[in-house]
C-alpha cells in the first residue's frame, strides 16, 4: 500500500499543475485542453509500462488476449487490482468497468465533484491507449463515470 499514495499524490498533483498552472498569468485552462495534455502523458507512460510488462511474454493471439492482459496484469500493475468486468460485442468495442476506481475514490464523497471526474480519467484513458498501441492496436478510448467511484472505459478498436 506504500506505494499506492505516491502514485496518487503524483496524479492528483499532474491534474492541478495542468489546470493550474504555476505561472504569473494565471491563464484559465480550458478543460479540453487540459485532458488532451494529460491523455499525452498518460499515453507515453502507457507505452513504457507495457513494453516492460510485456519484455518476457509470448506474443498474444488476439485481441481479445491483448484485453484480457490489459484487464488482469496490466491494470493490476498500475491500480493493484484487476477490472471488474470486461464486456465486448466481438465487432471491436470493449468495455472495462472497475467498480471502485481507487483514483475517484478521494473526491466520491457526494455528487458535487461529478463534474470534474473526467479529469481523473483522461489519464488513464491514454495509458489504455498507449498500451494497446505499443501492442499494435489503435484505438480510441473513452471513459464515463456512472455513480462514483465507479467507472466504465470504453476503447473502440477500427474496423480496416
């Protein structure tokens, strides 16, 4: 559990300094602008992470295999625990839902931080994407919160 409170200080700290930004112009951020920023970083940690998770493994079969690793050994590096479900319509959607997403979990209290909760999840949606792609799939993903801390990604995969 050490571990975990530098992780989230660190990720609470990236969503301050980019919508808050230290200079003296104190220019407003717009919020598009700030979860681009943050889906960038995420990405770039997402495709590190993975190579180094994935250095001694054979190769996946599938897809669907690429989302399973994603689900279990990827997300239990990062989040210490494994998604709660993961759905698919076999057309290249799937959705991963973790139920209690220890990064929403310090502002669920109430309804009134539902409005920003977005910004809690645009990095993680570029580490999910960052990671499929340096296994080779592009995508797109997105993330909803349904009632805090509970959240759904959704990632489509391109059909070519």
């Amino acid at each position: 559990m050490a571990e975990e409170v530098p992780f989230d200080f660190l990720h609470m700290e990236m969503i301050n300094f980019v919508f808050n930004p230290p200079d003296d112009s104190k220019k407003e951020v717009k919020t598009e602008e700030g979860m681009t920023t943050l889906e960038s970083l995420g990405f770039r940690v997402g495709q590190g992470l993975v190579e180094r998770l994935t250095k001694d493994c054979p190769r996946f079969k599938d897809e669907l295999d690429t989302m399973k690793f994603i689900c279990k050994d990827f997300w239990t590096s990062v989040y210490k625990k494994q998604i709660d479900n993961l759905r698919t319509n076999h057309q290249g959607v799937y959705v991963l839902q973790d139920n209690k997403f220890r990064l929403l979990t310090q502002i669920s209290i109430g309804k009134q931080y539902i409005e920003i909760a977005p910004r809690f999840l645009s990095f993680t949606c570029g580490l999910i994407r960052g990671a499929l792609s340096n296994l080779g799939i592009t995508s797109v993903v997105t993330a909803e919160v349904i009632t805090m801390p509970a959240c759904k990604f959704q990632i489509q995969i391109p059909r070519t």
